[in-house]
C-alpha cells in the first residue's frame, strides 16, 4: 500500500502497518525521499495504491483493535520497538526492508527529473545523458543506466505513474 501525505510536503510513504480502531485508522509508512518512517491518520493522507501483497499478517493489539503488520516488522515483534521509536528497531527494520519487494518499484519516482527515451523495437530504451540502449523490464519503474560511466537513474517511461505528479 502507498500513501502520500496531505500536507505540504506531499510526502509519499510506503504502508508497513495499518492499525484500525472504532474512532480512527493510522498507517505506518517509511518515505524513501526523506529516509524516515511515520504515522499518518486516514485523514491526513490520501491512498495512492490500495494493494497488500500476503506480507500481512492480521493480528490484534492489546486493546482487540485490529493490526495488519507487514511480515518484516511482525517477526520478532519489532513492530512494538518501532511503534517506540526504538532507534536500533528502526535501523533493523531498514536492513530488513532492503531484501523486500516494494509496490515502489512498479511506479516512476517522482522525485527524479530524467526518463529514459523509448526506441522502436520492444522495451529498448536509451539513455538521455550518454546515449546507451539497454533493454528494460516493463514492470520497473526505475531503471539504471548500464554504461559504468554514467550509471544516472532514470524514469522507466513504460512504468505506472502516480496521480497528480505536479501535487508532489
């Protein structure tokens, strides 16, 4: 599940944890863009990809309210040291995450400005700056340029883009 924040920053998080109660529901999510993790209550964001993948686990808190906890967090209980802020939980979280798939991956980033030319044939692209083609996997949404003088990343022009880009 990807959120994206309501505020001014318009900041996009990927959802770790959900936690639904009678009065509210908040989502736990970490921002590649500014490398941290936050809670935001359902009316403090908008949803931008409603997808969970069968990482979650649906589990309950102390008080019966409902939880579903991405697997990652669920292993150990790290979700509670994370809940705390625990700075070593977070820096274990973050190891955990790099070996995870993430709903990320499918959509350009907005953050970068370049995306590579689309040539004729298949999924060939090219490289704005150096001018290499290379072949890309149509579900990527950012790729790497492979000529090792360059190695810029680039928008996947082929890729899923999220909604009012110019909100972000």
């Amino acid at each position: 599940m990807i959120i994206r924040s309501n505020d001014e920053y318009k900041t996009i998080y990927e959802v770790y944890m959900i936690y639904c109660s009678e009065e509210e529901r908040l989502y736990y999510g970490y921002s590649v863009k500014v490398n941290e993790f936050s809670f935001l209550r359902d009316t403090e964001c908008e949803i931008l990809d409603n997808r969970l993948n069968s990482d979650f686990i649906l589990t309950k808190n102390d008080a019966s309210n409902d939880m579903l906890i991405h697997k990652a967090l669920y292993k150990d209980d790290l979700y509670r040291d994370v809940i705390e802020w625990n700075p070593e939980a977070l820096v274990e979280f973050k190891k955990r995450k790099k070996n995870m798939k993430s709903n990320l991956d499918e959509f350009q980033n907005p953050y970068i400005d370049l995306t590579a030319i689309k040539l004729d044939e298949g999924y060939w692209m090219s490289c704005p700056e150096c001018d290499e083609a290379f072949e890309v996997d149509e579900n990527q949404g950012v790729i790497t340029c492979p000529n090792v003088a360059c190695k810029i990343e680039l928008n996947n022009p082929y890729a899923k883009k999220f909604p009012n880009k110019d909100k972000i």
